[in-house]
C-alpha cells in the first residue's frame, strides 16, 4: 500500500505576535524619499520592489516629518501627515499621527497611551 504524504503549505497562518510594524509606500520620488530616511534607523529594513516599497520595523518607529523635508531638499512643513498617507498604500501595527512624526508600534499596549486608552481590567 503506497501513503501519500501532502506538503506543508508555505501559507499557514501563525496567530504568534511578531514584534513588527510598518507600512508599503508608491515606489515613486516622494515614497524613495521616506524609504532612504526610514532606513537610516535601526530597527528598520526597507524592501524596495518593483511597483512599491516595503517599510518593515521591530518595535517602534518614528516617521519625523522634518527628516524627510531635509532629505527632500524642501522648506520644513512640506511633509505632513497628509503627504505620508498619500504615499503609502496600506500599513500595519498601531499607527499614530502626532503634529510633527507619524508613530507605528508593532504591540497595541505600547499605542494606549497615545490613544487615551485604559489598560486596567475593571472589576
């Protein structure tokens, strides 16, 4: 008798936390940008593929709006919030936006307090 045996599929799922967060960016001038000053940091790995750029960072990472003026060769303002969503086509972790940095946090309790968000248990 002949057992055959079914390969392990490369797409299962894993419900484990992966410590990571970022987002995918237009591969276009402004989203090179933001992937040469988001891959100056540490924690971070830019992906750059044909028709998008993958941002991917361990933890937490910081989207200063300043840095990437700098790196544009622009007046400080141009990038805001509004540019970086444009920009960026989907992401994924905790994503705040303060007046001068977009935040991503790869673990939503480390985002409550950005979030006013209470995590005690009420009894």
């Amino acid at each position: 008798m002949t057992v055959f045996k079914t390969a392990e599929s490369p797409f299962k799922a894993d419900n484990t936390a992966s410590n990571m967060c970022g987002f995918t960016l237009m591969n276009n001038q402004v989203g090179a940008i933001i992937a040469e000053v988001m891959g100056t940091k540490e924690n971070v790995t830019v992906t750059p593929l044909p028709s998008m750029i993958r941002v991917d960072a361990r933890g937490r990472t910081d989207l200063v709006y300043a840095e990437v003026d700098e790196a544009a060769g622009e007046e400080e303002g141009w990038f805001n919030a509004a540019e970086f969503e444009e920009s960026m086509s989907t992401h994924y972790g905790r994503m705040i936006h303060e007046d001068d940095r977009t935040i991503m946090f790869a673990n939503p309790e480390d985002a409550a307090e950005y979030l006013d968000f209470d995590l005690k248990p009420i009894s």
